[in-house]
C-alpha cells in the first residue's frame, strides 16, 4: 500500500510556490529600505551639521 503522506499534491505545490514569493518579494523590499535607511543614517552622521541663521536686530 502506498504512503498518502508522499504523494505529490499539485494545490498545495501552487500554494506553496505563490506564498514562496510573495515571501521573497516583502523580503526583498524590508532589505531595501534598510539599506536606504542605512545610507540615510550614515550620511546625516558624517556630515557637518548646517551652521544656524542668526537674525538680524532691527
């Protein structure tokens, strides 16, 4: 008698696929924004801060 436990299942092998990517997808934009929000923190830190605008007495 055959095991039902390792036959292939073409729905749950879709399924699967489908969810794979969507996976990889969200994955792939969250590493994106980290590494802008990276850039972005290192970029602030290193440069020098913009002297402040003094006004001027009338």
């Amino acid at each position: 008698m055959k095991n039902p436990w390792v036959k292939k299942n073409p729905f749950l092998s879709m399924w699967l696929s489908g969810a794979n990517a969507v996976i990889g997808s969200a994955r792939g934009r969250a590493t994106a924004q980290a590494k802008r929000q990276a850039s972005t923190l290192w970029t602030a830190a290193l440069t020098p801060a913009k002297p402040k605008k003094r006004r001027s007495k009338r």
